[in-house]
C-alpha cells in the first residue's frame, strides 16, 4: 500500500516533469523549479499525504499529531492555491492539474493520467440523488478548465471534456463533450496531444517515419488524428 501511494505521487510528478520542462528531461535545478511554480503540484502532495497518512498510520499517537498537520496543509493550500481534493478520493497516478485556482475534487474515483482544468469541481449531485454517488472517472481523461461533474456516473477512458462543460450523465470512452447541455462532439477523438502535450506526438511522428524503402502511404503528418499513429 505504501509503495503504491509512494509509486502514484512518484508518477504525478513524472507527469508536470513531462509536461512543464523544455524537453521532457529536466535538470536538477529545473525540476526545483518547477516545484516552486506549481501551487498545485504542492497541493497533490498535501493529497497524496493525507491518503497515506490514513492508510498507513494507525497508532493514536502518532496518526493525530500527522492528521493535524494534514488539514493545516490541506486548509494551507486550499486557502493560498484554491485546491482541495479530498482524502477520501482514489486517484491513479500522473495527476495533473494544469493551474491552481478553484479546484474542488470530491471523494471521487479516477483513473491514471487525467489532466484537470483550473476552476473544476467534480462531486456529488446537491438533490441528493444517487444515494449520494460520486462520478468514476478513467484513465487518461481530460477535463478542461471550468467544468463541473457530478453524481454517481461513470465517464469512460480516454475521453475529452471541453471547457465550461456540465457533465451530469454518463460519458462513452474517448469521446469529446463540450456545452451546457452536454453533447457529444466526437464519438473516437484521440486526446494524446491534450494529455501528454505536443512534444510527444512529434516523437511518435518522428518515430513513425518510414523506413527508406517503405511505401509513402505508410506516413503520417502531425496534425493527423489518426489513431493507428498512438498508443491507444
Ligand atoms: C476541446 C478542444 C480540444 C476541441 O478541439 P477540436 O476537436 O479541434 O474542436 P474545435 O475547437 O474546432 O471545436 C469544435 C466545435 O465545438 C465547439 N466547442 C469547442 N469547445 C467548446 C466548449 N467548451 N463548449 C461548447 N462548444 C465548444 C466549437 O465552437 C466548435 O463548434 P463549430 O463546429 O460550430 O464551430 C479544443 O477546443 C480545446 O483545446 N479547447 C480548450 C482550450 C483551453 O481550455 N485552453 C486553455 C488551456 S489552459
């Protein structure tokens, strides 16, 4: 269990590595930066702690002095950054939240890799309908900024939520929604770009080219949504 919480936190972090570094490799002191710059990068650690510290201390005397210090840093970070994700939540690794600023994640359950926008809130329905469920979210899903989800629905892997979206209803993997009422824009849109960031389609592109003698139809550009270019 330990591992597992130490191994999630460790692929957060892989994620704004990857993400927030000129090339994908960052030094030392880059990496120190990127700590200092990202507010919320800080808050997912106060998250992935206060988890640990649930499912991993146990005795009195030491689990209230480490819970105490949980909720200042919990409190710390939802005061400066406005980011809270509650400890109840169960999220895989390499999350990534784009920028601080009003975000509020439920005891909700999410996949590996998912990208959140600033100002989303995913939770529970306010009628108290659904027996008070909370959305399962998958792997890899991409919620842009001011979105909000709610109740027990499930959105499936891979998909794209679009700016501003109001998602209250069941989601098919892969595809991509937008709006107020929620509709399906795509049906199998390839979100690779969105979640892993421009530089990592150029490498598959790259490593996508064909051999000298292989027909040109095998090629593909690097605007192309095709999927047979990605992993899936
Ligand atoms: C969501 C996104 C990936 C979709 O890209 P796309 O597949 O190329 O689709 P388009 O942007 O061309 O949009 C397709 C249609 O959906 C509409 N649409 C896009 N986003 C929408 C939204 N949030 N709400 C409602 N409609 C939306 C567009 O207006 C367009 O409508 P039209 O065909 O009638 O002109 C892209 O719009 C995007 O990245 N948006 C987020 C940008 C953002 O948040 N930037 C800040 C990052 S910090």
């Amino acid at each position: 269990m330990v591992e597992r919480l130490f191994s999630r936190f460790g692929k957060d972090v892989e994620r704004y590595y990857e993400l927030d570094s000129r090339d994908g490799h960052p030094t030392m002191r880059e990496k120190a930066g990127i700590w200092v710059r990202s507010p919320q990068l800080q808050a997912v650690a106060v998250f992935r702690f206060g988890v640990w510290v649930n499912a991993n201390v146990h005795r009195w005397l030491l689990r209230f002095p480490l819970r105490v210090l949980y909720r200042f840093l919990n409190l710390l970070t939802f005061a400066l950054w406005g980011v809270h994700i509650d400890d109840g939540a169960d999220i895989g690794g390499g999350l990534y939240i784009g920028h601080p600023g009003g975000v509020l994640i439920g005891p909700v359950k999410m996949g590996s890799n998912c990208n959140v926008g600033n100002n989303v809130t995913i939770g529970r329905r306010s009628d108290g309908r659904g027996s008070g469920g909370t959305p399962t979210i998958g792997d890899s899903v991409w919620i842009g900024t001011g979105s909000v989800i709610f109740g027990g629905i499930t959105v499936g892997d891979g998909v794209s939520i679009a700016p501003l979206t109001v998602v209250g209803r069941n989601i098919p993997p892969q595809a991509l929604v937008a709006g107020n009422p929620m509709k399906v824009l795509r049906e199998r849109y390839d979100n690779t770009i969105q979640i892993h960031g421009a530089r990592v389609q150029a490498t598959l592109v790259l490593s996508d080219t064909p051999k000298v003698n292989a027909p040109s139809s095998t090629t593909s550009t690097s605007n192309d949504n095709d999927e047979a270019s990605f992993p899936s």
